[in-house]
C-alpha cells in the first residue's frame, strides 16, 4: 500500500501559477465569473498564496494538503469526505449535504463550495472527472482519477505500478520542477527522500493534522510562512 | 359561559373567545415577514447558497447564528418551568405555560434553520441513511429531536385539564377540546397520573436541556479553530442559553400582559424575581465571557489573537461591544435595583439581551472563520436580502404559532392558579412549618398573612 504525498520546493517556485491553471484544466475547476470572484467565491484547488514584504515577495502553492489526520473528515455527517486507505483524503460529491462543516473545520481553507451552478457539462472538459453541481463541497485530490488511470494500464501492461506512473497535474506542469509527487512509504522515491531533508516543513505542523504535503523551506534566512 | 370557574378567571378566557381587530392585523403582517421568507427560500432553493452573502471564507454566517440563538432561546421554557416545579416555587403558577410554548415553537424554528443552510436541502435524508455519528451534527440532530419530544410533552401534559375546562365550558371548538382532552374527568387517578407525569418530565427535561446546548457548542469547539476549540464553550453556551431564554420569557410575558390585560396574573412581584434570575445570569454570562477572552488573551497565541483583535478593535468591534453593553451594562444598570418599576426595568433589559445574544451568537460565528489561518485575502461578510429575509420569517413564524397558541389554548395555566388559590396556600403554610424547629409551629400560626414563597 502507497501513502501518497508531495513536496513543494518554494525556492524554486517562482509563483508563475502554472500549477493553478493546469489543475483547474483537469479538474474541470469552474471559472465563477468576475461578480462571483470579486465576491470571494473563487473556486481554486490549488492556490498560490502570497506574501510581500519590503524586499522580495514569496510564495506557498497550497493544494489541500491530504491531511493524515485530517480535521474536515472527523466533522461530515454523512460520509461525504473520508481518508481512503491510501491516504486520499476524497470527497463523494453525489452525497454531499453541503452543510459547509468541513470548511469550517479544516485548518488550511482548502475546501471550496459550489455557491451557484457554475457550470454544465460540455465540452473541453476532462472526462475522467465529474463536474460538480451547486450546493456541494469540492477540493484537490492529488488528481485521484490519474492514479485509477495509472492502475489500470499497469494492470492492463501486466506489470506493478512504479514511480512515475501516477503523478498530479501540478507536479507535472511546473516549470521549475519545484512540486515533486509520489510515494511516501516507497524509501528510495524523491518524494520520500525530500521529505526527509532538514529544509522539509509542514503547513500548522503543531495542529496535529500531519499534512503529507511538505514545504522546502527558503534558504536564505527568511522566516517561514 | 357564566359559571364559577370561568367567572373567576375571567381575563385567561378572553383571548379564547373573542378575537379583536388587533388579532388580523398581527397575522397581516406576520404573514408579511413569513411570506419575504418564503420567496427568499424559493429564490435560494432554486439558485443556490450564492444567493446569500456567504463565500470563502466565511461559509457559515447568519443562518448558522440563528441557529445558535433560536436553539439558546428554547431554554426558556422547559429547562426555567422546570427548575421552578421541582423547586416549588409557588410564583410559577402563571409563567409556565407561556414559557414551555416559547420552548416548543422555537425548536422547530432553530432546527429548521440548519435546512436552511443546508446547501443540498434535496439530499436531507443522507443524514439519515448515511448517518455518522462521528459528526457533531448528528449530535446535534438527536439532542434537539429528543429535547422536542420531551418539551411537546412537557407542555402537553399540564395542558390537559385545561383543555378539559375548555371543553366544558367555553362553548367554542368542543371537538378540538374534546379530542385532544383525552378524556380527562378529573378523577383522582387521573389526578395522580398526570401529576406523576409531569415530575418525571421536569426531572427528564432538565439533562435534555443542558445535552442540547452543549452539544451546539460541539459543533464549534471540535474543530480546532482559533476561538471555537475552547474546552468552556459547553458552560458557555448553556449559560448564554438559560440567559437569552429568561429574558425571552420575560419579553413574552411583557407583552401578553400588555394586549390581553393580565396585569392581575403577571403582577410586578414576578417581573422582579425573574428579573434577579435574569441579574445572576448576567453576572454569570459576564463572568464566563471575561475567562474566556482573558485565557485566550493571556496566551498570546497568535492565531487567536488575530480573532480576539478583529473582535475588540477591528471590524467586529461594533458588534462586540454593542453586545458587552446589551448583554452587561444595561442589564446591570436596571435590574440591580428593582422596587419600583419593576416590569419595565426587566422588559427593557431583557429586551437588550435578546439582542445582545444574537449578537453574541454572531460573533462566536463569524470572526473566527473571516480569519484564517494562512494568508487569504480577508472578505467582508454581509447578508443579502435573502438572509434577512429568512430572519424575519423566523422570527414571523414564531410569533405567528405563539400567536395561534393564545387563540386556542388558556396561555396562563387556568387549573393551576386555581389550585395555587385552593391548595398551594395551605401546602405552603404546612410546608415552611416543617421547616421550622420544634414548637415554632404553633406559635408561628397567626403569621398568616407573611406566607411569601
Ligand atoms: S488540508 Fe483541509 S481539506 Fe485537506 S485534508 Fe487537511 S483538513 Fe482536509
Ligand atoms: S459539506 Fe459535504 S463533505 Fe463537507 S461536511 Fe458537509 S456533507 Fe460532508
């Protein structure tokens, strides 16, 4: 069994936002519109936040960072989130109340709510994931369908699922190669190996939500986000 | 209808027999708010929660508030009628009822907010179906459903002879009457019964009560939000709900008293002692506020400071002090002294509490979640038009159903005053005799007249 996870260099993220379109490319994250955006009801699974200061500004991509212990699946009535065995932490659209609980419960804000119907099916969609309807909670998988994806064409192959199989679209579209993705638990993997280095750092490490998204941190002495 | 029972508590049968134009413009214009409700629900169902002024990230706003608050009013009723039962506080007689039906009206309305917010009100039944019990919610769910069975009986059971006094002599709806009279002849089994009854609902009812509240606590301090995980929230809500409940009390019975001319039943004396109660819950409202914001204070933890400040200086600060004032200061000022004046010392600051407690409620909601964590742009809540006008019709439909109750059933407990006149005053004669020490008792007799309780 995997425990999937991923590392973000942010000295080599430039803050290009090159990860943000390529996931809402294939996720078929909606764009609301600018009235909705400029009411914050911007829908971005992954989101580069920043901060400026005097000398330089910096920046942190935070997908939802998969929580190991994750705080927004305790509080679901209804089953709607859940950490599958692999660490996922999924969401079932179809039964999602949309009582919002989740979203006040996580920590990192990384849950985001359909508002409206914000969009129908049609094309130019990636067809490996669904479209959400309004009234229901969504947020970043670690692109959970490429890895069914992946799955499958191993199988298919005959062979076991190896490094590189199954990456996320962020990881795969930055340009600076500062997302790195992959198994955990597999010692010899980049992943594994990153999250090792005394540079890694975990968003609210002393929440105890033991986050498998893991930050490198700068190296010139500038205190952390 | 001029026998001696209907006679002798003439004023508690008025409201049932004869409707004035007062009556009709009441529900006009409850009517009014309900129905702003009611297309703002359409428009919402059919639109979705963008309707509303929520967004990321503060998803939980007013809805979620009046939850809190109609759930913290519904401690009016039972839990208060009860503890007064129990205690054998003779000055309950005329408070109880209009106390238990605040309790039972507005449960429905708290619970209903939580539909309300739902964003996928189609999908309710998941709850059921899909139920995990991990979630506080569904504590939520069982706790409330519990505390309404047992306050509709609650309320139900001391109705009966009332009802069956209906039935016999008012003259009006005999079929309603008789149905829900239950055959009651007012035998002394059936005498014994209910009286049985309704001691062991005011002992059930009082953990109920205080499961409920907690519980609505839950829903805020499991999670580990800055300013929500707070191991006094369970105290802290129940206490801010006992409190909002009194003063909602005392509100309704300033204005029954008012429009159906009851000064002789709800006299001073009883605006005075629930005016003390409302005084020390005040002060105890008071007291777990201040530990509250002094440990989060003290610590300095700088996540929670970002919400203590935008509550005290920054753009909360209207709201946070207006509840300080209305929940402390005016409080404080008017019920310390209450010889004279009394009703409209306590209306007025039971009034400002209500208010005060919606705000409370409010400001427990909102700041912490328009504060994350990270870095994220800061939004502004405001609602829309289909919040406030979800507020109006709650506050309309409970008004409206209170309204209705006073049109069919006695609001002041007719069977219980009587007995208050023809039993209570020599039981608590024998009673506060036993009290006393050997011998007294005969020599304490003559004091007739100082019997106070
Ligand atoms: S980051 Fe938030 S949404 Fe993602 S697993 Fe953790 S608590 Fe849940
Ligand atoms: S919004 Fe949906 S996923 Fe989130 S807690 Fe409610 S039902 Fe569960």
């Amino acid at each position: 069994m995997a425990l999937w996870g991923m590392v973000i260099d942010l000295d080599r993220c430039t803050g290009c936002q090159a990860c943000v379109m390529a996931c809402k490319a294939e996720n078929n994250v909606p764009a609301v519109g600018p009235k909705e955006a400029a009411r914050g009801r911007i829908i971005s699974w992954m989101h580069v936040l920043r901060e400026e200061s005097e000398e330089r500004t910096r920046f942190l991509p935070r997908p939802c960072l998969q929580c190991d212990d994750p705080p927004c699946t305790k509080v679901c009535p209804v089953y709607a989130t859940y950490r599958n065995p692999e660490g996922i932490v999924a969401q079932i659209h179809a039964r999602c109340i949309g009582c919002r609980f989740c979203m006040a419960a996580c920590p990192y804000n990384a849950k985001y709510f359909n508002w409206l119907r914000y969009q129908k099916e049609g094309p130019g969609q990636n067809p490996d994931v669904s479209v959400r309807p309004k009234g229901v909670v969504e947020k970043c998988t670690f692109c959970h369908h490429r890895l069914q994806k992946a799955r499958e064409r191993a199988r298919a192959e005959g062979r076991d699922l190896v490094a590189g199989d199954y990456v996320t679209a962020c990881a795969e579209a930055c340009p600076t190669r500062a997302i790195t993705f992959g198994d955990l638990l597999d010692e010899g993997s980049e992943v594994a190996r990153l999250a090792r280095s005394p540079r890694a750092f975990r968003l609210g490490e002393e929440l105890g939500t033991r986050p498998k998204v893991f930050y490198l941190a700068e190296m010139e002495g500038h205190r952390r986000v | 209808m001029s026998d001696a029972i209907v006679e002798r508590d003439r004023a508690l049968f008025g409201p049932l027999s004869e409707t004035g134009r007062g009556f009709y413009l009441t529900v006009g214009v409850l009517g009014l708010a309900i129905l702003w409700g009611a297309i703002a629900y359409a428009v919402q169902w059919s639109e979705g929660l963008g309707v509303t002024g929520l967004h990321q990230p503060v998803s939980w706003g007013f809805y979620v508030t009046n939850f809190v608050f109609f759930i913290g009013i519904s401690h009016a009723g039972t839990l208060i009628s009860a503890i007064l039962r129990l205690s054998k506080a003779e000055w309950r007689r005329p408070i109880t009822r209009m106390a238990e039906v605040i309790t039972v009206m507005v449960l429905f309305i708290g619970a209903g907010q939580i539909l309300v917010d739902l964003g996928r009100p189609d999908r309710m039944m998941n709850v059921i179906q899909y139920g995990r019990y991990q979630s506080p919610l569904l504590w939520d769910a069982t706790s409330i459903s519990a505390y309404l069975t047992a306050s509709t009986f609650y309320l139900y059971l001391p109705l009966i002879p009332d009802i069956a006094i209906l039935r016999d002599h008012l003259g009006k709806r005999r079929w309603l009457y008789a149905v829900l009279a239950l055959g009651w002849r007012g035998t002394e089994r059936q005498w014994k019964i209910l009286n049985r009854a309704i001691a062991i609902m005011a002992v059930l009812v009082i953990p109920i009560a205080v499961s409920v509240h907690t519980v609505v606590s839950f829903v805020f301090s499991m999670t580990i939000q800055p300013m929500w995980h707070s191991t006094i929230f369970g105290p802290y809500f129940v206490a801010g709900a006992i409190f909002s409940g009194i003063a909602a009390i005392i509100v309704a019975m300033g204005i029954i008293r008012r429009i159906y001319r009851l000064q002789s039943y709800l006299k001073p004396i009883h605006f005075r002692y629930l005016g003390q109660l409302l005084l020390v819950m005040t002060l105890l409202w008071f007291y777990l506020t201040f530990a509250e914001y002094l440990t989060g204070y003290y610590g300095n933890e700088p996540e929670e400071m970002k919400v203590f400040w935008s509550k005290f200086t920054g753009p909360f600060w209207p709201f946070f002090w207006a509840m300080v004032v209305a929940n402390f200061v005016i409080p404080m000022v008017l019920l310390v002294r209450l010889r004279h004046h009394a009703v409209g010392k306590t209306v007025v600051a039971s009034a400002f509490v209500v208010v005060g407690m919606w705000l409370e409620r409010f400001i427990i909601v909102v700041p912490t979640l328009s504060n994350p964590r990270l870095p994220f742009p800061e939004g502004q809540y405001w609602p829309t038009w289909i919040e406030w006008g979800e507020l109006a019709a709650s506050f309309g439909v409970f008004i409206l159903f209170y309204v209705l109750f006073v049109k069919l059933f006695p609001i002041i407990s007719i069977w219980e005053i009587q007995e208050g006149r023809d039993v209570g005053l020599k039981e608590v004669e024998e009673r506060l005799l036993t009290y006393l020490p050997d011998g007294a008792a005969d020599a304490a007799m003559p004091e007739r007249e100082k019997v106070l309780t």
